[in-house]
C-alpha cells in the first residue's frame, strides 16, 4: 500500500494532538506533565488513515520552541503539512511562526500546506481571514475554520490536502508504470546517473511506491 507522510505542525496547545485523535482514535502520543499539570507532546503523534489505497500518515511535533530538533527529525521526508494556528489565542501567533519558518527549512518547495484557524468552537476565536492578515500568509494559501471538540473541518482539511498531494504523485506513479522493467531509460527520462537512480528508487521503496527486484534489476509499481 502506497504511504504518505503529511507534517502537523503548529505552537503548543494549538490542538495537534487533537488533531490526530480525531481523525484516528488509536492514534500513539508521546507526551510528559509539565510543572503547571498540564499535559505536552515531548516526542511524537502519530495516526493513520487509508485514503485511495493510500496509507496516510500523521506525524505530530511538539510544540513547545525548545523542542527544535524533534522536528527537526519528524519534518524530513513529509509530502505535505497542516500547520495549526490557535484561533482563540493571538499571543501564540509569534511562536507559530517562528515554528513555521524553521520547519519550511526541511520541507521541499513544492509540497502543499494548508493551515487551519483551530478553536472555532470558542466565541473569540479569531476567522481564517484574520489569522491570515494577523500573519503575512500568502494570499493563495488554504486556511480551514476547525475545530477539534465539535469536528468542524476536520475530515474536509485531510482530504483536501491528500487531493493537493495525489495530484503531485500521479504523474510520477504513471511514469514509473511506463519504464517497470526499464530502469536505465527511467534513469535516463529524469536525468539521473546511476547513484542517483539508486537512491531515488530506494526512497520510493522506503515510501511502499514501488518494489524492488535487485535481482533482475526492474521494479514495480505497488498499486494496493
């Protein structure tokens, strides 16, 4: 089954791990009491869902800013990213984007982002347009209203970036379909050289995109 990798990202107790849980129940959290009795991710979330053969994958950071190189770690490799603001609370915004500026840094280019102005469910808490003014974000950019307590949006922002997501990964999953067994003219329609055909198709396989035969030197296309 083909997996993705999808970053939740955002400043603390702005709901990821809420996030999570509320699109998968049996999701894992690593987290630890602080001093206040309040509870903080310290190491990861992690959920799952299966969205048209594709296993995708939530993986959540910790939101506290000294918690840098864990997400550092967690944001290498991701297809996309949910970055969470708290609606409710403006004076997180600044470490929200602090976060989100160090984060961008591992993420490739072209990798869709959304952002979700979470806690509706709260009356001062502030719309998606305000959340994107208060922040500079580009004009283009997705902010959803959710919230994690009622459900608002929730399943609405996970497939839409799947959508944003799929549709980068289709014209490459039809690519590697046409050169299965040819792998040097694979390598040859992307440009690459022999190491970097080698690694590229190790990353696939590590993705569950394709299946390796080093034996025969072909692959496939793991289609489910």
């Amino acid at each position: 089954m083909l997996t993705i990798k999808i970053l939740v990202v955002g400043p603390v107790h702005s709901g990821k791990s809420s996030y999570i849980n509320a699109i998968d129940q049996n999701a894992l959290n690593v987290e630890a009491k602080g001093s206040d009795n309040k509870f903080y991710t310290v190491g990861i979330d992690l959920g799952s869902l299966i969205i048209k053969n594709f296993r995708v994958c939530l993986f959540g950071t910790p939101g506290l800013l000294q918690f840098s190189a864990i997400r550092d770690i967690i944001s290498i490799g991701s297809d996309g990213c949910i970055f969470l603001f708290d609606a409710a609370h403006p004076e997180k915004d600044e470490d929200a984007i602090k976060i989100f500026n160090e984060i961008r840094k591992n993420l490739e280019p072209k990798i869709p982002i959304i952002f979700l102005a979470n806690k509706q469910d709260l009356e001062n808490a502030r719309a998606p347009e305000v959340i994107r003014a208060q922040n500079n974000l580009p004009d283009k950019s997705k902010v959803f209203a959710t919230s994690c307590r009622t459900g608002l949006n929730l399943k609405t922002s996970i497939k839409y970036i799947f959508n944003e997501i799929y549709e980068i990964y289709k014209p490459l999953l039809d690519l590697l379909k046409d050169y299965e067994n040819d792998i040097r003219a694979l390598a040859q329609k992307l440009n690459k050289n022999k190491q970097e055909i080698r690694d590229f198709l190790n990353e696939l396989e590590i993705k569950s995109i394709i299946k390796v035969d080093r034996e025969n030197k072909t692959y496939s296309v793991i289609t489910s």
